[in-house]
C-alpha cells in the first residue's frame, strides 16, 4: 500500500499570473511538484511540495554517467470538468522499463499512480477546458547521490511537474531523411525515454534547421537505408490506402501514440503494415504520387502531418488531402481522450 503522501500547499497560486491563451509549451509550471527519494535500497515517504529548485550535490551521477529517464503524459478536462489520462498504465510500465535499462530501481505503480492522482486534484484549476488545451505531466528519475565512480547510483529522486499546454505544433514541417547521424543503435537505449537520446539529436536536428528543416526523421544506424522514427515521434506511411509503419526494436520508443493509431486503423479496417520502411521505397512511392500522407504521432504532438522532405539531395512534395488519415486519427484519438466520444478500448482512466 501507498504510504500516506505528505502535501505541504502553497500560500498563494500563480496561476492568476499565467496567459493560458499564449502559452510555450514546457515553460509554465503549476504551484507543487511531487518527489519521492530512493535512500538505503527503499523508496521513502512520497512528497508533494511548492514547485522549485532542488539542492543537490554537483558529484551527483546523474550530470557524470546519465542515469535520467522520464515519460510523457498528459490530463484532459471535458465539458463536465471530469480530469481524464490517456493509458496511463502504459506510461507508468514505460518509465520502469527504461528505468531498468539504466540500473535505476523501479518505481512503485501504488506511488505512481496515488501520487500523480493527489497532483492532478491539487492542480486541477490548471487544467483549462477546450480542444487541445491539456495538462502536460512529466515524470522523471535522476541520480543524485553524490559520487564520481562509474557505477549505478545508491540514491534516487523521482519526480512528477505539471506544463499547462496548448496544441504542441503549429508551423509546418518538413523533415530530412537521416544519411550519417543516427538517434540510437543496436543493443542500445534508443526503445528508453532516456535523457541522453534527446540530447544525441539536438546538434544533427540544429544542421536540418539550417537547411530549412523542422525535423528529421532517423534511419538504422547500419545502413541508413530504412526509416524509423521521427524527431521525438514514431512515424507512419500512407502508401495509396496503406499504413505503414516500422517494427518496434532497441532503436525505437514504444510509443503510446503509435500503438493507439494502429488499433484505430484496424477497428477502421485500414490495412496496416507494421515493418521496416526502405528509403528507396518512400522515394519511390513520392516519385509515382503512391506516397500520400507521412506524418508523426507523439504524446506533445499527437499527431503531426508532414509535408514534404528531402534525402540525398531530393527534394518531395506531399499532396494535400481531403481523407488525411492524420486528421481522421487526430479527431478520434483527442474525442476520445477529452471524452467527447465512446471508449471501446478503455483508454480514458478517470481522476477522481
């Protein structure tokens, strides 16, 4: 059982202070935090505290040797002020699974869940009614004992902060076809949402920025000849009236998102293909107006049409569509998390 979570409240909120109709997204926290500290091999008295910086030592392993991990989730309100997650189970196994890759100790699904719970109610004026207004929830682990040896730390910190969040992308996006950087390779961390993958990407995406690109969408780190993912998003294909999307590996995060668009597509009779996607073929398929729709599907973004994108030196244009699978699976999936449509799947977890 959870043991009791220790609240101590803010004095005065903030939030009178916060333009939630010009919000960036990941800038604007809420009044509290949650935290919970690994010490002598157990995890210690759950806290929920006013949102602020953290002491910690600067030997602390997590700056030295990386062991951070963190998932992405978000809370909805419908018209009747009811909070609602969007397969929070899913979250809550990811984070240990990425957790264990880093030889960080698992987190109690009783303090995850009782914990992100008396949050949610704490905070829960921040959670603005309306289409694509949510709660941004990012929980995270860090390292923090203080020692300089290459080892597994002895002491953790876990953490839950809030972002009130508008939609995620409102520019549009063209991406380049990864040839020489990779996001992660084979036997390595790339299936963990750990820290360390998004800061590999940051110097290669900054050179598709200056081509002009918003994104780019990684392939295998042997051969480059097969697509995978896309920035911080899984990626999907429509070939003619075909989906088409990569398997998941050790490369590629096991999206929440990509798992859900694949169940719609089915319960829509979609064909889906779920396999690896060659360069040559998209190509191709963009060459003879196969290739109709590529775009991204992510927990921030939801999803994300793509335009167009350049490989080698070629550059191809998208057509735009009336029947765009991204706006058929966007509407079903945010009707279903902000609870204006029925949930056959039981994806909608209530916060009450």
């Amino acid at each position: 059982m959870v043991k009791d979570i220790e609240i101590h409240p803010i004095k005065t909120s903030k939030i009178k202070d916060v333009d939630f109709n010009n919000l960036q997204f990941g800038r604007v926290f809420t009044d509290h935090m949650f935290e919970c500290d690994f010490i002598d091999g157990q995890w210690t008295q759950p806290r929920i505290v006013p949102y602020g910086p953290l002491t910690i030592e600067p030997s602390a392993r997590v700056f030295h040797y990386g062991q951070a991990v963190f998932e992405g989730m978000k809370a909805y309100k419908d018209d009747n002020d009811d909070i609602f997650l969007f397969r929070p189970d899913e979250n809550f196994d990811r984070i240990n699974k990425s957790a264990a890759r880093l030889a960080i100790p698992e987190f109690p699904k009783d303090f995850f869940f009782e914990g992100m719970k008396q949050l949610l109610l704490l905070e829960k004026d921040w959670i603005k009614k309306g289409w694509g207004n949510s709660l941004y929830i990012r929980p995270f682990v860090i390292a923090t004992e203080g020692a300089i040896a290459a080892s597994p730390a002895e002491e953790y910190k876990f953490m839950i902060i809030l972002s009130p969040a508008q939609a995620y992308y409102s520019q549009e996006v063209r991406v380049l076809f990864a040839e020489k950087y990779s996001r992660s390779a084979d036997g390595g961390v790339g299936f963990a949402k750990a820290a360390g993958n998004y800061a590999a990407q940051f110097y290669p995406t900054s050179l598709a920025h200056k081509k002009g690109y918003q994104q780019i969408i990684w392939t295998d780190a042997s051969t480059h000849e097969y697509l995978e993912e896309a920035g911080t998003m899984n990626i999907f294909f429509r070939i003619n009236d075909k989906l088409i999307t990569a398997p998941n590996n050790d490369r590629i995060l096991d999206g929440v998102t990509r798992k859900s668009v694949i169940q719609l597509a089915e319960d829509a009779n979609i064909d889906v293909e779920v396999r690896r996607v060659p360069v040559a073929e998209i190509k191709e398929a963009a060459r003879n107006g196969s290739l109709k729709e590529i775009f991204g599907a992510g927990t921030a973004a939801v999803i994300n049409p793509i335009l167009g994108f350049e490989h080698a030196g070629d550059v191809f244009e998208l057509p735009e569509l009336d029947d765009a699978y991204a706006s058929l699976f966007k509407e079903k999936l945010m009707n279903i998390q902000y609870n204006k449509a029925e949930d056959p799947h039981q994806w909608r977890y209530k916060v009450s």
